[in-house]
C-alpha cells in the first residue's frame, strides 16, 4: 500500500497519452474571465495537440505564444501548468508541456492507494424525490485509493457534480455504519480502465453545507449516521496500515 500524496509532478512521470480524448480547460490572455473548453486530440514530442473547435470556434482564434493556463485531471487529481501557445506550420494548435505540474487544490486528507470491494448505488439530486432507495440497483465494484474524507473508486457510468453515492465500505477491522452517503466531486473516464470516481464521504455535522434540504429529508436516518469523530478515526485507522506496511 502506498501513500497518494498531493505533491508537485515532474512531466517525465506523467503519462500523457491518457488525455487524449480527454477534456481540458485553457485560460487565456486573449479571453480574460473566460475558460475555454476543449480536447487533446494527440500528444506530440512533449506538446498536447489541442482540438481547434472547442468552445464554440473561441480555441480557433488562439493567438500564437501568448501565455495560457492548462487544467486537466490526472488520474484522481486536478492539475495545472503555464505555457504559452504554439501553432506549427500544420495549423494544429499545439502546447508545450510544462516542466513542472501543480495540483490545483490541495487535499485536506491524504489519500491511501488501497483497494477494497465495496457495494455502492448512486442517483441524481434532481430525480431522488421520485425514485424509490430499495429500487435502486447496486453494484459490486472496488475503491482505488481512500482516505478519512473520501475514495476513488471505479464506476461503469460517467457521473456529474450533481450525483451522491449511497455505499457499504465494509472495512476489515473498523466499523462503520452499514450505509454512508458520499457526493461525487469530479468523475472521469481513465482510458482503456473503464470510470473513476472521486467521492467526498458526508459527515453528519456537516450535513447542512453539504446536502440540500429536501435530500436530506429523502434519505434515511440509518445513512446519515457518519460523524466527525468517525472520519477521524477513520483517517487514523489508514494512517495505522500505512505505518504497518513500511515496518
């Protein structure tokens, strides 16, 4: 098991083959206030190839070398570089990759790589006052890494910011309630490995900043029971098996 830290990436240990396809936000001199919104189309001699229709035409208009932000997801961790742009003699808009890669925010729990089965459903803020719980279909799937405060886990579908998560985390040794509810804070689709994932888990004191009135009404009591002393222990609970595993 392994400590998944936030810490600054060297562009020689990242694999940018796994954003092509994917999306990207670029923010520009040229458009100040104003995040563009496209695709890397190739990587190309430590240059993303960007796709030139993104934003409704806007990314066409890029002007060469001016200075440009780039926001993409690594696996589960937002990140972000400073270029400028590039238009080679093809006309393909091309970015030079940054030495440096930073994370865009940092996490206020480390996150553990630790892979557990798990059982978990999921709905969308909009429609849960029509949907029955015991109707929901539930899957077996596993967490990829997890912490006190949330995991990464696989999923078949993509999810948006308006989806919350209803699982059973089971861990060996540490008891937990036998339903917790957690809400997905960003999901994206890892290349040939399938959707992934990151879910904040809700705590109970926390409930009114988190959670919307009425959905918090909609679920049972039985699944809100996840407290802040619990999440602490919880991160201790990780922090134990980590130290265990370096002995």
């Amino acid at each position: 098991m392994t400590v998944a830290r936030d810490i600054t990436l060297d562009r020689a240990n990242v694999d940018f083959s796994l954003l092509v396809g994917r999306e990207v936000l670029l923010i520009t001199e040229q458009f100040p206030g104003k995040a563009l919104k496209t695709r890397v189309i190739g990587v190309k001699e430590n240059n993303l190839v960007i796709d030139r229709s993104g934003s409704g035409g806007l990314v066409n208009q890029l002007i060469c070398r001016q200075n440009i932000e780039v926001h993409f997801m690594y696996k589960d961790q937002p990140m972000v570089f400073h270029s400028t742009v590039s238009i080679p003699r093809e006309g393909k808009i091309q970015i030079p990759i940054a030495d440096d890669l930073n994370p865009k925010v940092r996490r206020k729990f480390i996150r553990y790589d630790y892979g557990n089965e798990i059982k978990l459903t999921y709905f969308d803020m909009a429609h849960i006052k029509n949907a029955r719980l015991n109707k929901l279909k539930w899957m077996e799937t596993g967490t990829l890494n997890i912490s006190g405060g949330g995991m990464l886990v696989e999923i078949p579908t993509i999810l948006t910011r308006d989806n919350y998560v209803i699982f059973n985390l089971g861990l060996e040794g540490f008891e937990l309630p036998k339903l917790m509810v957690g809400r997905v804070r960003h999901c994206f689709r890892e290349s040939q490995a399938g959707v992934r994932a990151g879910v904040e888990f809700l705590v109970k004191e926390e409930l009114a900043e988190t959670m919307p009135p009425f959905l918090i009404k909609s679920l049972s009591d039985k699944m809100l029971q996840f407290d802040a002393v619990m999440r602490m222990e919880l991160t201790r609970y990780f922090e134990e098996k980590y130290r265990k595993k370096l002995i």
